[in-house]
C-alpha cells in the first residue's frame, strides 16, 4: 500500500513539474534598446501573464549574450522571460 502511494505521488509530481515546464509562454515585443555590455535589453511588451505583468515598457537582464544577435532596435521579437536570482530575465527568443 505505501509503494502504491509513493508511486502515485511521484507520478502526480513528474506532471506537475511537466505541466510547468510547458506555461512559459511566447510574449510579443519591440526592442527598444539594447545594452550588450550590461547584459540588458529594454523592450515594449505585450502583458506578460506567467508574470502577472501588464503591457509596458521596462528593462530585462538577458541570461545568454548570444541571444544579442536576434536583438536589434526597432525588431518585434516574441520572447520568455522569467524571475531569476530576483530580476526579471529574457531567457528565450523564437
């Protein structure tokens, strides 16, 4: 019966983690600067749901400098951001 369990409950958790992975979602923006050299980007964005965020304009860490090269000013960009280590962070573009 408590192997029963177990497994029951790690199955509900390998979903539970599976289902997170997949609510990041694709937000539409435009570059409105880029700051290479500080690791930022600064874009207007459509509301950022997975972060309870409305349309706006704000500045984002970039968490890998290769993602520069698909950024420049002026550019819609559809993009993940997230909260790590506290600061909100560009960490995906299509």
């Amino acid at each position: 019966m408590k192997n029963m369990f177990k497994i029951t409950a790690a199955t509900f958790l390998a979903l539970g983690l599976a289902s997170g992975a997949s609510a990041m979602e694709f937000t539409k923006g435009t570059v409105k600067k880029v700051d290479a050299k500080a690791k930022k980007v600064t874009l207007i964005h459509e509301e950022l749901k997975s972060l309870d965020m409305p349309a706006m304009t704000m500045v984002f860490r970039v968490k890998d400098e290769a993602l520069f090269e698909k950024m420049k000013v002026g550019s819609t960009i559809e993009f993940v951001a997230d909260r790590l280590e506290g600061k909100l962070t560009v960490i995906e573009l299509k």
